[in-house]
C-alpha cells in the first residue's frame, strides 16, 4: 500500500510535506493505515520512489517510518546521533533527491535527545566527541535560555535541539551544490522539524523551511477558501 496516489511526476515538495504531515496526524491519533508489509515487500522488490528523505537520530525511539506511518519504499530514512550532518550524509542526500528523485529532505530532531545533552555538557569520549563538536555551534548561539545552560536544563537541552535542526538544514544547502541547485529549481524542498518524545507529535518549522513559495502560498489560499 502505496502512501500517496498520485503519479510519481505529480509529487511536489509541497504535496510531500502534506503526507508527512498528514502520516504524524495519523500516528497521534492511532489511525495507522493497515498495511500488509509483505504484500508491500512484493510489490516493491524492483524498485522504489521514496517521495522523502528523512534526516533523524538513532534515539530507538523516534523511528521516521512510524512516526510518520510510512511503508515499504515510501521514504528514505537516514539515522545517526543527534541528526548530525556529515559527508556520508550529504551524499546519501543527494542520491536520494538527484538521482532517487525525493521531493522533500526533513531534518528531524527530537526532545530530550542524549546527543545533544552530551553536547550541552560538553562530553568527551572517544568517536563520540567529534560528532558531539557538530552540535556544539547550537549550544553555543542559544539565546533564549540564560540560566543552567547545561544537559540537566531540558528546556535548554530542546531549545539547543530546534537550533540545531535549523542548522543543519542551513549546512545541508551550504555543503551540496547539487541540494542547492534542486531546491533553487523548485525541484526539492528543505525543512526542520521536532519530534516530542511525550506526544508524538512532530513540530514542523514552516519559517525556517525551503519550499516552492508560490506553490505553498496557493495550497494555503485553497485550504482557507
């Protein structure tokens, strides 16, 4: 069972957020599609279209496909602590929308995430220091929390996680000529979001996203006429 009905050539970046949004409406709201994972490993099994591309972390709670109940083939789904950005990153990114022909990268962090708490606190430890030291520019610029700024103050800790999202849309662009290009052309759009580990809820951030303008401005006129 396919998520979206339309041919494939009809998907915009758009349109690939509304099902994202749509599957986490779903997902709070227990209306899971019923779907025949095997049935879908068959139909599957020569090809696939994910329509998205989903930048998370590993956190064994904040799986992509169920957050948005997705399928097989429906979005690609790229994990790693803290939803870091990276060259193994970017490259997968530009397979998925370049030649994959994903319409829509999401970088999805999530609260109270150890990554980022190891960051706040400034951990060392071996192989996790370098990757902790890309979110360590989040800790640093947060502004709107003063006091206890640290991995004890979850305030702290998911405001450093939204800023962090943001960024690594913004290192996405910068670090990809062919990301870049996609998105200038309409082609793909870019956008951070949060997952609550409380509600299920994922808090896309509209202000901070790429997407085709005129294309959003008219679905947003048809949904208020």
């Amino acid at each position: 069972m396919k998520t979206f009905k339309l041919p494939y050539s009809e998907l915009t970046p758009a349109k690939a957020l509304e099902l994202l949004r749509h599957g986490n409406f779903r997902f709070i709201n227990k209306l899971a599609f019923d779907r025949d994972h095997i049935d879908s490993v068959d139909l599957t099994k020569d090809g696939q279209t994910p329509f998205a591309a989903i930048v998370s972390c590993m956190d064994s709670r904040t799986s992509a496909e169920l957050i948005f109940d997705q399928g097989f083939g429906d979005v690609f789904s790229l994990r790693v602590a803290g939803n870091v950005i990276s060259t193994d990153i970017l490259g997968s990114l530009e397979y998925a929308t370049a030649v994959a022909g994903s319409k829509l990268i999401v970088v999805l962090g999530h609260t109270n995430c150890g990554a980022v708490i190891g960051a706040c606190n400034h951990v060392k430890l071996g192989n996790l220091s370098p990757l902790l030291a890309k979110i360590e520019p989040a800790v640093m610029t947060e502004q709107t929390i003063q006091n206890n700024r640290n991995g004890e103050n979850l305030q702290f800790v998911n405001a450093v996680a939204k800023l962090h999202t943001i960024y690594s849309v913004q290192e996405i662009i910068s670090k990809s000529e062919i990301i870049k290009g996609l998105i200038d052309e309409g082609k793909v759009g870019i956008i951070p979001a949060i997952y609550d580990l409380a509600t299920g809820k994922v808090t896309f951030f509209d202000q901070e996203a790429t997407i085709n303008i005129q294309e959003k401005n008219k679905n947003e006129a048809m949904a208020m006429a």
